[in-house]
C-alpha cells in the first residue's frame, strides 16, 4: 500500500481562530471538537482533512512543510485570502508554472497555484 496524504497539520497558538480562517480560505466548516486544544476542518469527509493543534511553545523558525492549493480563479482567490487575513511572501512566475505564498495569520506558510 502506498502512502497517501492524510491530514495536513498546523502547531498553533489559537486553533479555533486558525480553524476558522482556513474554513472560511477553503469554502468548508470548522468541525465541532470534544478534544481541548485541538480543532479540525474536513474530519470523516475524506482525506486530507486539516489539524490545528494548539502548543504553549511553538517552535521559531520556517516551515518544515507547507500545503498546496489550486484554484481555478487566481486573481480572485488570492485578493480572497488576502482579505481573510493572509499575507504575501512572494509571487513566482518560473518555468511556465505562477504561484504565489502567502502566510497565515500566524506565519504558516502556504501556496496557491493556478495549475
């Protein structure tokens, strides 16, 4: 068997409040949550879902991993995701491929594509 993406988690100091941004990025539902610390979007919808874990100490530093997004309206949805709180790092045009990365509200990193 092969691996396949599960879930993509972030280590957070609010997850209900990183919960609700990506909800609101993603077009989907924060889920409802017995576990303290602990918010998910997408859970028993299939994979992948998403993970906001709270931690006292979040580690300094850059992303180890981030996700990737498409879409099929760039312009709109990165003015979308700006407007929900994200920020620009960088726009990238290379090798017939246009992404941009954006961070989070609270510095994860991530990429939205028009492939």
């Amino acid at each position: 068997m092969a691996v396949q993406l599960h879930a993509i988690t972030f280590d957070c100091v609010d997850p209900q409040a990183l919960a609700r941004f990506w909800a609101a990025a993603l077009g989907q539902d924060v889920d409802p949550s017995d576990y303290p610390g602990i918010v998910t979007i997408g859970m028993g919808q299939g994979n992948p879902f998403y993970v906001f874990q709270k931690l006292d100490a979040l580690p300094s530093g850059r992303n180890r991993a981030h996700p990737d997004f498409s879409t099929d309206d760039y312009e709109r949805d990165c003015a979308r995701l700006v407007g929900l709180g994200a920020s620009v790092v960088a726009e990238v045009k290379e090798n017939g491929i246009r992404f941009t990365t954006f961070t989070d509200p609270e510095g994860n990193k991530f990429d939205l594509t028009d492939e």
